[in-house]
C-alpha cells in the first residue's frame, strides 16, 4: 500500500524515520518530495503502525495526516 503523510514544515530525519520503519516492514520505502510537504511510504503496514513508527522516530503525525492512496497495481509482477 502507499502512503501519503503530510509532513509540511516539519524537519525530518529520513535515516531515523527509515530504520523504524524497515523494522515494521523490512520491505518498507520511504522517500520525501521535492517540495518537502508529503512523506511518500510504501508498506503492508498500517496508518496506525506508520503513525507509531513515525512517533518512535520522534516525528509525530495525527492520523488524519496519513492518506492511504488507491492502488496503481497493474497485476502484472503476480504481487
């Protein structure tokens, strides 16, 4: 599932946010865009586990700033 956390004006440590969130799903990606307002997350967790990892990692969000995207799988990798 993708993510989209709304992160405007908040600083961010992306290392830290990384490693807490490769330790709910080791498959996790996570990346930032260029106007550093949405936190972009790829995962099978959950808004709720995205929000606690996000705590753990000293960047608190509430969970109405957590969007779960509709899915753009084609079908075609079989995942």
């Amino acid at each position: 599932m993708e993510f989209h956390v709304h992160v405007a004006g908040k600083a961010l440590d992306l290392d830290a946010l990384e490693a807490r969130l490769l330790a709910v799903d080791p498959a996790a990606v996570l990346d930032l865009d260029s106007a550093a307002t949405t936190l972009r997350i790829s995962t099978l967790a959950q808004a709720q586990d995205l929000a606690e990892a996000l705590a753990a990692a000293g960047q608190p969000v509430a969970l109405h700033d957590i969007e779960q995207q509709p899915s753009v799988c084609c079908g075609g990798c079989g995942g």
